[in-house]
C-alpha cells in the first residue's frame, strides 16, 4: 500500500496543503519547506507560495513561514523518530520514504577527512511526489523494438531533472513486463525485468515489495548501488531487460558495458539536454564514442507535457513529439 503522502506532514502544514484545490493536488511534484521563509509548492512547472489560509499566492508577505518546529516535527516523521538510523541518508543529502517519494535536505554539513560525513541543523526540505502514469510510453516503446531479432533496444534516456524520466522507466518496465509495447502492433511474450532501484523512487518498494505496478514479471534490487546491483541482477536472477536511473559514474558505465556483452537490453536514464553535453562527462564518453546504446531518447517537458526526441545509434532523428501533438501529462 502506497504512503498517503499527506500524512507525512505534521501540523499545521498537512492542514495548508489538504485545502489547496484537488486540481493542484492532482499534480503537485514538489512541496519544499524552508525554515523561516515561504512554503511553496510547485504543480506542472509552475510555482505557488501557500497562505495560512491555505490559498495559493507569490506574495512572499501573504504566505505561511514554517518555524523550526515544523522542521523538527517533520524530520522526526521521516525518520520514523530515530535519527542516527538515517546516517547514510543524511550523507548523501536524501531520504526516499515508502511510496518513492524522495526527500531532499538541506542544512550544515559536518566534514571528514574533508568529506561529508552527515548533514545536522537540518531546516530545509524537498519533498518530490512520486506518481504513476500508466501509458507514459506510449508512443516511445514502438521505436525501441527490434523486431527482426524481438528484442529490446539498448536505449538512454536524457532530460533535466523533473522532466519524466523516472515517471518513464516506470512505465517501460510495466509494459515490457507484462507484454505489451506501447502502441506497437507486435505480439510477444512479457519479458524478464531487472530494475536497479538504487534510490528506491522506481518501483517505490516497501520491505522489498514494490508499491507501483512494475509489472508481472519484473525484480528489483532495492536501496543497491547501480553499478553493484547490476552485476548482482545479471547473476541471480538472470534478466532479458535491465532498467537503471540517473546513471553517471564510471562504474555504472563499466557495468553497463558488461551487461551489453552478456546479451542484455540495457535502458538507462542520465541528467542532460543533449547528447553533445552527455559525450563531454569522461565517466560517459565511452558509452557515447562506441555507439554502445542504440536509440537515445531526450525528454522535455512544455506546459507539464511530456515531449521526446528520439535518435538512432548515428545520432540521426528517427521520431519527433512536438507541443501542439498530444503529449503525456508526467504529473497526473
């Protein structure tokens, strides 16, 4: 069962939000609370500052500042009371909570060796609502088939953050899973699916078990690094597809190449516009250089629209959504 997400927030912040109307509830991606300063909400691209009033405004003046209670109160639900659990969370600057939901903080950092050992003084907060928009690959999965050989394409994903990658994979993974492709007029069986959930935001897994529909014959390795999980996956459970996000190391390259060579459909995501700006990180060069993926799909998103561009191992355009056609609302 998946966390009302609501009812993370203590009082009066869980009161503000349950008035704002169900339209931007519907879409909400982003609540961020800063300590002293306005809460705001971000819904479809655009941002509201909330009132004590629990309407929406950009007068910084009119909106509700939460107080270090609220911080306090707040972490303290995130960490089920039991802060020191959470160190390794706290160093990466993230918690992911039951549901997918990811949580960004921001305080003072505490050093070691020169290194951040763990955030304390902890007064602001990203909380990023994780969704499920079945059909979200619609139009994307018909130009990932190789119907010749009926397989998977190896394929990367690129946009900026927050423009639907996750919410994307998601749904390729349901869909490849259970056997169906988009609007592809293929009948195949559903295949093998290994996602690599390092942060727990893809299938949302809670003690394990997926709390989104990833559909029927999928497994995940949850809360493991990329590039050890993806080694793991190839060994135990033996996938047809791997499913890995927001790569960008050297050894998630490393494994990503293993993976190739052992006969396995590899469908990444990566933070970036374009393939030039991807080819210029020496941890992703290589992947870039050997034509190692062989569709390369870039995300944007206009007016909370999903649109894509996608390209062929040479780089070459293959398949275009523009604004005015009908594009996928990423954010309900």
């Amino acid at each position: 069962m998946k966390l009302n997400w609501l009812e993370l927030f203590p009082e009066p912040i869980k009161s503000l939000l349950e008035q704002l109307p169900t339209s931007i509830l519907d879409r909400l991606e982003e609540v961020r609370i800063r300590e002293g300063r306005p809460l705001e909400i971000n819904a479809a691209g655009e941002h509201h500052f909330v009132t004590l009033g629990g309407k929406l405004t950009y007068r910084v003046e009119e909106s509700y500042k939460p107080i270090r209670e609220d911080s306090h109160r707040l972490l303290d639900r995130i960490s089920n009371h039991s802060l020191y659990t959470m160190e390794e969370e706290l160093r990466k600057g993230f918690i992911t909570i039951p549901g997918g939901h990811r949580i960004g903080l921001a305080g003072r950092t505490v050093l070691s060796g020169g290194k951040v050992e763990h955030l304390r003084d902890i007064s602001g907060f990203n909380i990023r609502i994780a969704k499920e928009i079945r059909g979200a690959a619609d139009g994307i999965l018909p130009h990932m088939l190789d119907k010749k050989e009926k397989r998977i394409k190896h394929a990367l994903i690129l946009s900026p953050p927050q423009h639907g990658k996750t919410t994307l994979i998601r749904d390729m993974a349901r869909q490849i899973s259970n056997g169906r492709y988009g609007n592809a007029n293929v009948k195949w069986s559903g295949m093998k699916v290994g996602i690599i959930d390092e942060r727990s935001e893809i299938a949302g897994s809670i003690r394990g078990v997926p709390s989104f529909d990833v559909g029927a014959r999928t497994d995940v390795m949850d809360g493991c690094p990329k590039a050890e999980g993806m080694m793991m996956m190839i060994r135990s459970m033996s996938p047809e597809v791997l499913l890995v996000d927001e790569i960008g190391r050297t050894e998630d390259a490393v494994a990503i190449t293993e993976a190739l060579h052992a006969g396995i459909s590899v469908i990444a995501t990566a933070h970036g516009s374009s393939i030039d700006e991807l080819s210029q990180r020496p941890a992703l060069a290589s992947l870039i250089e050997n034509q190692m993926f062989e569709t390369y799909i870039i995300l944007n998103r206009i007016a909370g629209n999903m649109n894509y561009h996608i390209f062929d191992r040479q780089q070459r355009s293959i398949q275009l959504s523009l604004p005015n056609q009908k594009g996928v609302d990423v954010y309900g």
